[in-house]
C-alpha cells in the first residue's frame, strides 16, 4: 500500500512515497533496482528529470579499440576520462585547453578525444537546460615509466589543478567542467537521468560490444543539494545514500591544510586535494577525501617498499 503526497515546488514535483518494497526495471535485460521503506524521488512534472543516476563498470577496451578513430595501447597502460564540459563553445574550449595544460605538466600526453554519442530525446526538458557537453579523453604516460598506479595519480593531480584552475575563473559555464571518471580500469556513464534513460541516454551502452566484469547502478535521492548533473550517483570513489550534513566544517578544515599537503611521492602538486570550489555536497566531500587519504596511504606503501 502506497500513499503518494505530491507538491508543485519550482516547476518539480516533489513525491514521498512510503512502500515496503519498490522494485525498478532499469532496462530490458530485468535488471532491478530495490529499495526498501521510505524513498524520495525527485522528477519533473514529465517524470524525466530525476535526482540522477548512472552506472560504473569495466573500460571496454575492445570496444573503444574498435570505435576510436585513433590506436589504443594495451589496457590499464592509459587513462581514460569522461569529461563534463560547457554548453558554449569558447567557453569548452577554454576548459579543454586548460585540462590539457595540465596534463602535459604531469608528462601525460593525449591519446584522443571522443565525442560520447548521447540521445537527447531521453532527457528531461529541465536537465535538458543544464546538458553538457560530453566527451571522453584517453591519456597515457608519455616517459613509458609509469607504474599503473603512478598514472592514476598523475591523472588524479592533473584532474585537481585543471578544476581549480577553471572554478576559480570567471567563466559563468565554469562548474559545467567535470570528470565523472578519470581511471585505467573504470568508466562511469552517469546524468541528470531517470535510472531506465541511462541505457537510452548513453548510446554506447546499447552496443554488444561493451563487456564488463562489473556493472554498479545507483540513483541519488536528493533531499538538501539541488539535483545537477555532476552530482548523479555513482561517484568516481564511492556511492552513498545517506545524509552527511556535518561536512562543511570539514571542508574548510581541508581547505586550511592544503598547503602544507606535500610528500616524497606527491610532491608539492596536491595543493587542491579537496576543495575544488564545484558543485559539492557532503557524499561529494567523502569520495573526494577517501580518495586522498587512499592515496596518500599507498604512496607510503609505495615508498616504503624500495627504500
């Protein structure tokens, strides 16, 4: 038994409902989302723009060697990025160049960059107003030195400097820019979708020829920070459906200790490990800090053992 309490707020409408179990057919193949005990959705009148959702799984390395109008080394040798970008072209541009600026300051050279194919029919007339443009860049070490995990740092610090650099600019499109993924093994298709659209929305999905080992689904259920694109679940590092409402305190806490964040490993380029000025919210935060203190903690591992 259900009761639905709907309400008009700001062109969204706002739905609670209390159910024992609610089942989710995400797309043809049965896939199902379960839910238990009290859930909020967040949809526009239509029912297309949801709180987000999205999907993590394998680089399907075979598939992109196959859809790539350039050659792609061997797998877990490169990096590959999904990139959130803005609407109005000089303003993309600007951005790209800066994340390619910064790059080449980590020795990373570019590979590629791919147009994602999307269907905009799928989307929501209110997620459709703040759609950016999607891209994926392909980056490998260009010293052939690189460890797998050494580039996957070198990527993580090229990704915090390019956003610092581009949210601290006066671009009025400058939190556009986003990576939902930046990793030699995962890639995550995520939106300002309904968790059935994600399939319909990311044409590549469709295709046969994407194999994984993995598929990790989630929906975000919004109830503090305003729904955006950048903030649909799954993150790069975690997906988390609870409140955490005790973060600001620590982000400025971060923020005043980002100078002195610096070790045999990292160096001195980890200047923005955390506060990078975007879109943030306190599942946000936790990803962002666990990923740091991750590697943070195997640099040392790192380190330790050939010393």
């Amino acid at each position: 038994m259900a009761f639905i309490l709907s309400a008009i707020i700001d062109n969204l409408t706002a739905t609670i409902v209390l159910i024992t179990i609610l089942q989710k057919v995400v797309n043809e193949r049965d896939t199902r989302l379960w839910f238990a005990g009290l859930i909020i959705v967040a949809a526009n009148a239509g029912g297309k723009t949801g709180d987000g959702a999205g999907i993590l799984i394998d680089i399907p390395h075979d598939f992109l060697k196959e859809v790539c109008s350039f050659t792609l080394p061997a797998p877990k040798t490169y990096a590959l990025g999904m990139v959130f970008l803005p609407q109005k072209l000089n303003q993309r541009t600007r951005c790209v160049a800066i994340f390619e600026e910064e790059l080449s300051r980590q020795n990373l050279s570019i590979i590629g960059w791919r147009d994602v194919p999307t269907n905009v029919d799928v989307v929501g007339k209110i997620a459709n107003q703040t759609l950016p443009n999607i891209k994926q860049v392909f980056v490998e070490d260009a010293t052939g030195t690189l460890t797998e995990d050494q580039l996957n740092t070198k990527s993580f610090i090229a990704r915090k400097r390019a956003e610092h650099r581009v949210f601290s600019s006066k671009m009025s499109q400058n939190q556009y820019f986003y990576l939902p993924s930046f990793s030699t093994r995962t890639v995550i298709y995520k939106g300002l979708l309904m968790p059935e659209d994600i399939e319909g929305f990311y044409m590549d999905l469709k295709d046969p020829r994407v194999v994984t080992r993995l598929a990790l689904v989630h929906q975000r259920f919004s109830t503090n920070t305003f729904p955006t694109w950048d903030l649909a679940q799954p993150f790069r590092f975690m997906c988390h459906n609870g409140e955490i409402n005790t973060y600001r305190g620590n982000v400025i806490r971060m923020k005043a200790r980002e100078e002195l964040f610096a070790n045999e490993f990292f160096g001195e380029e980890m200047k923005f490990c955390i506060s990078d000025g975007g879109n943030f919210d306190g599942t946000y935060f936790a990803q962002e800090s666990m990923k740091v203190s991750t590697m943070f903690i195997l640099s040392k591992v790192i380190v330790s053992m050939f010393m």
